[in-house]
C-alpha cells in the first residue's frame, strides 16, 4: 500500500547473467523501476521450477515476472528455451487456476538492457495493477473451508471415496 492505494506485490525471478545485471544497471543509471518487486537471483531462467512461480502466487504475489538471456545466449546453453517451454505451458494452466495471463511474464533482458528491464518491471506494474489484487492465499482458505464443509456432508467411506475420485 502507498498513501492507502493499493499496489500489486511482483515476484521476479531474474539471471544472474543479464536481466539481474541489467537491474543493477538501472540502478546505478538511476533509471527509476516501480519499487514494489522483489528480485531474486537464480543463475539461469530455466532454473525457474514451475513450482517456484506456483508457490509465489500461493504466497501472496500478484504478478510474477522472469527475466533471462536472450535466445542463443543463455550461458548454459538452452536454459532459456527450457524456461520458455515451461511459460508456455503455465500459460495454458494457470487460467485455470483464476489466475490471468498477464500475471506472468517472461522478457528476454541482456546485462546492458537497463531501461528494458525498467521497462518491463513499470509495464508489468501497471497492467498487474489494473487487474487488481490476486489473493490466492485468501482463496486458498475459501477452498480449505469448502473442502471440510464437503467432508462433513459425508457420512460414510464410500461417499468421501466417491467425492475424491471427481
Ligand atoms: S544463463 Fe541466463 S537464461 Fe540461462
């Protein structure tokens, strides 16, 4: 929150490489990205599990945001390709979860790209925070609630077997 305006907490997962470099560029050029991201360092964009981008959003993030060399430069060969066959992948999923697709965003930022990695951090902002606030961790409670008013409906074993089964 600034000034009782709500803003959207993002979650980046940059390379060490490049976009995590590009970052540090931006800083020192002063170029001024939205404050609210929290990066983290990985060395590699496909060290990105899918489960890191799942748990982020689990947590509390609104948007998470991965930054990698660009395509032929990824310093362990094809990290960044593997990286891009997971987007995809999440891309299909996620909606299904309730979750937008500009939630998650994957830009190709090289360690002299400062103004494109403030770019894309303002942009991801902005279009984060005209979809308005996640809240998977409150949705998480609503289905834990849904869940146990189910369980008790149950009476018998072969009713909470059939139930899990759909
Ligand atoms: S080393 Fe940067 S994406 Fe692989």
């Amino acid at each position: 929150m600034t000034n009782g305006e709500w803003t959207p907490r993002i979650v980046a997962f940059f390379c060490n490489w490049c976009t995590y470099t590009a970052a540090d560029l931006a800083g020192v050029s002063r170029l001024k990205y939205a404050a609210n991201v929290r990066i983290i360092r990985v060395m590699c964009s496909g060290r990105v599990d899918p489960q890191f981008i799942l748990e982020a959003f689990a947590k509390g993030a609104d948007g998470v945001l991965i930054g990698g060399c660009h395509p032929n430069d990824c310093h362990y060969s094809e990290g960044n390709y593997k990286m891009l066959r997971r987007f995809q992948l999440l891309r299909r999923m996620l909606p299904e979860m309730g979750i937008e697709n500009d939630r998650l965003r994957l830009e190709w930022i090289s360690a002299a790209e400062g103004e494109k990695v403030k770019w894309a951090i303002n942009d991801m902002v902005e279009k984060v925070q005209a979809l308005g606030s996640l809240g998977m961790p409150g949705r998480f409670q609503d289905w834990d609630q849904e869940m146990k008013s189910l369980e008790q409906k149950m009476t018998t074993p072969e009713e909470k077997e059939v139930a899990y089964a759909h």
